[in-house]
C-alpha cells in the first residue's frame, strides 16, 4: 500500500476519471495524464448490480498501481461496498467512497476504512437528498455529489443535483473536500466550483480530447 493522502482542503483538485479512457491501454492512458501536473485519478468501480455496467475489479487496481504515482481514488458503484473495500485497498486504492443508498451504517464504515489507512468518502446519487448523510458528512474526508446517474461516461449535467453542494457546504464546513462527478467541462466546472467543490471529476471531457494535457488545463483554467 502506499503512503499517498488525499491532498488537504483549499486546492482545487482536477481529477480525471478512467471510464472514458481506452481500458485495453489503461496504464498508458493514467501515465499521459499524469503529466498534467494533477494529484489523483478517478476510479469507476462497476458491478453490474448497482448499475447497470461493469468496469475493473482489484486485480487491475493492483496492476496499475505499479504504474502510477497518483492518488488512487476509487469511486465504489457495487452494491456490497464493504465486502470488497479491503481488497481494493490492499490493491493500492487510497480513497475509498461509497453509497449512502447501500449502506445502514456510514459512520461504522467510514472508521473501518479509516483503521484500514485510507480516506473515506460518502456518495449521492443525484436524486438522494442532503439530509440522508447529514449526521455523517462530518466524518468523511470527501464527499461525492453525482450530477448524472451512475453507470456511463459522457451524460448531460444535472444543475438540481449540483445545488446539493451548497447545502452540503454549508454542512461540512471548509474541512472537508467536496467532490462533484458527471458531466462536468469547462461550462459545468466554474458552476460547482461557485456552489462550493473543491474537487472536480471528468471523465468524457479529457479521454474524448485527443490531446489530453490541454483538456485538464482548460478545466482548471474555466474555474479561475
Ligand atoms: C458515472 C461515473 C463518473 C463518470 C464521469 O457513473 O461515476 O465518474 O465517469 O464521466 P463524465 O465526466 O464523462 O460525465
Ligand atoms: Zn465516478
């Protein structure tokens, strides 16, 4: 496992997600961008269950970790996130996030992935409201706010499920990073950034660039 922490608030983080990369290339794809002077790359898990698609499992994470020096952050879409949370760490995720809508007890989760020595992260699907993870935002390191509905890359941006970052906000305070996942490019990035995340997945905006580098750079451009 390696040391990497998820980098401490107050920066905006862009954090590319592999879906909408070249998986038969995976690690070459990671390598290219990491290039673009980022700190993380975003990790679809997919188990057919809680959507309706299928990504990568351990096996793979722990192959690309030999490739890369980025933060592993692994965006869990599985209906059993606890069953498979200790694989994906000892594989060399560093960044755990899971659903609220599988999962009765957050805060016992959030401590079983913190004595395990990762980051732990709660996500909400676009249509779940603030108040279902209000008594445990404050323990998360990150939260995720979904702005497509979980499953593929390349769908329209959700602007009501965006307002959520507000609320969430004004829940956690500055300490905790707010990461915001589905459809965002360089019109959607300032909007988030302006409700309040801090950390901002895209997928279909850099993978379809050809040019990769300049993609990142014009996210994190728009936002300033
Ligand atoms: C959706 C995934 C997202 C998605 C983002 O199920 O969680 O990470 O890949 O991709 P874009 O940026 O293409 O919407
Ligand atoms: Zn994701």
């Amino acid at each position: 496992m390696t040391e990497l922490k998820l980098p401490k608030p107050g920066t905006i983080e862009i954090n590319p997600s592999i879906l909408s990369s070249d998986f038969a290339a995976l690690a070459d794809e990671i390598a290219e961008i990491e290039r673009a002077d980022i700190k993380m790359v975003h990790l679809d898990i997919m188990d057919g269950h809680f959507v309706p698609n299928i990504t990568i499992g351990p096996p793979v994470v722990e192959k690309l970790r030999k490739h890369s020096k980025l933060f592993f952050d692994a965006h869990l879409m599985i209906t059993e996130p606890r069953k498979y949370a200790e694989a994906f760490v000892k594989a060399g995720t560093n960044h755990i996030t899971f659903h609220i809508e599988v999962e009765d007890n957050p805060k016992e989760f959030i401590d079983i992935l913190h004595d395990m020595g990762v980051s732990a992260g709660i996500c909400l699907n676009p249509e779940t409201p603030v108040e279902q993870v209000e008594k445990v935002a404050s323990f998360c390191d990150m939260i995720l706010v979904l702005t497509v509905h979980p499953g593929f890359g390349g769908q329209k941006f959700i602007d009501s499920a965006a307002q959520k970052i507000r609320l969430l906000r004004e829940m956690v305070g500055p300490s905790v990073r707010i990461e915001v996942d589905g459809g965002i490019d360089t019109t959607t990035a300032p909007i988030v950034v302006g409700y309040g995340a801090d950390t901002l997945v895209a997928g279909h905006a850099i993978f379809s660039k050809k040019d990769r580098i300049a993609a990142i750079q014009a996210i994190r451009d728009a936002c300033v």
